[in-house]
C-alpha cells in the first residue's frame, strides 16, 4: 500500500470537505444543548504516524481531557479527542450552562459532560465518514482520561499501536457566539485494512 501521506491536496481537501460536514452537525447538536450559537471549523487535517502526533499537538506535557471511543462496523480502530485541560473545563462550563471559569476539577458530572461532548463531536465525524464511504460506522460508549498528552498518547500506543499505523489529526475550532475560540484536535486512528478502505475511498475523489 502506498504511504497514505501521499495523497494529493485535492484528496487532502475532499477529506477535510468530509470532516466540516460533520463538524456542522456537531454544531448544531452542540447549540442546541447549551443554548448558544457554536460553529465549529476545520482549519487543517494532517496525516501523520502515530509517533509523530506530539507534535502537531503542542507540549508534550501540556495537560489534555482525552475522549477515547472505538469505531466499530464495517470500518474498525478508534478516535482520540484531545482538548487542552482549560479548554475542557470552559466547555464544561458552557455545556452546564455555568458562568465561565466555574470548573475548577473534572468530578463526575464534569466527566460525563465532557464524554458527552466527545460523544458527540466523535459521533459527528463518525456518521460524516460513514456517509462519505457508504458503510456502517458505530462509536463505542466513550472514556476519558486527564493527563499530559504525551502519556495520552502513549498509552494509546502502546494499547492500539502497528508500525503503519496513521493517524489522521483534524484540528478542530469552536467559535461561541461569535466571541470566544477553543481549539481541539480529533484524532481518527482506523486499523489498518480500514485505512486502506479510506485511503481507497479516497482515491477515487
């Protein structure tokens, strides 16, 4: 198989077409619960191998919430949302209908806010891939963990990772009411007979 970093930017700009229709849906989801106007934009997509992530991330040992879901059906491997730790507590914030700077700690009603929210952008993205390559895609119920990403994403590694492995890095931001911006990254890790079916899929654009 051809190394997927190859594709051509017209390739690169078919996917990211596909990655801002679901982040549109998950706008509008995401409006709808807080009662505020959200856009969500897709500035860049990079491909990248799974090591080489950090990176375009930031710090290493900057502290990230991390929304982990598994993409199961007829395309298999996982999703990795990563948001800055502030970040996830100003959309705790936001999703709770809280005065900003209110979260000060990831309790359980914070957890299962910001699985909420992951479950939901991870599910958006999810359904527009789905769309996009005719076939079934279902998320796993998701899990969080607050760490430093470099641990974040060795953990995932070293759970999930193959010498092939790609990962497909989405940077994703969130305008609220036209004033604030939060950024995140969604992180689409397929296994390796179903980035063959993207890269394939893909292709054919």
């Amino acid at each position: 198989m051809q190394d997927v970093r190859d594709l051509k930017a017209l390739q690169i700009d078919a996917l990211r077409e596909v990655a801002n229709i679901g982040a549109g849906h998950a706008a509008t989801a995401l409006s709808q619960m807080t009662n505020r106007r959200i856009m969500i934009s897709v500035p860049q997509i990079n491909i990248a191998r799974l090591e080489e992530v950090p990176d375009l991330l930031g710090s290493p040992q900057d502290v990230v919430a991390a929304v982990l879901m598994h993409m199961l059906g007829d395309l298999t491997g996982r999703t990795l949302l990563l948001f800055p730790e502030a970040v996830g507590r100003r959309l705790c914030d936001m999703l709770l209908r809280r005065p900003l700077g209110t979260t000060s700690a990831y309790d359980t009603l914070e957890q299962s806010c910001i699985k909420e929210a992951g479950n939901i952008l991870s599910g958006a993205y999810m359904n527009a891939l789905s769309d996009f390559m005719g076939m079934l895609l279902l998320p796993s119920v998701p899990s969080l963990v607050v760490d430093v990403s470099a641990a974040v994403l060795t953990t995932t590694y070293l759970n999930f990772g193959h010498e092939r492995d790609f990962v497909f890095c989405v940077e994703t931001e969130f305008h609220i009411d036209a004033e604030e911006e939060l950024h995140g990254h969604f992180l689409l890790l397929p296994d390796l007979a179903s980035l063959k079916a993207i890269f394939d899929a893909i292709r054919l654009t």
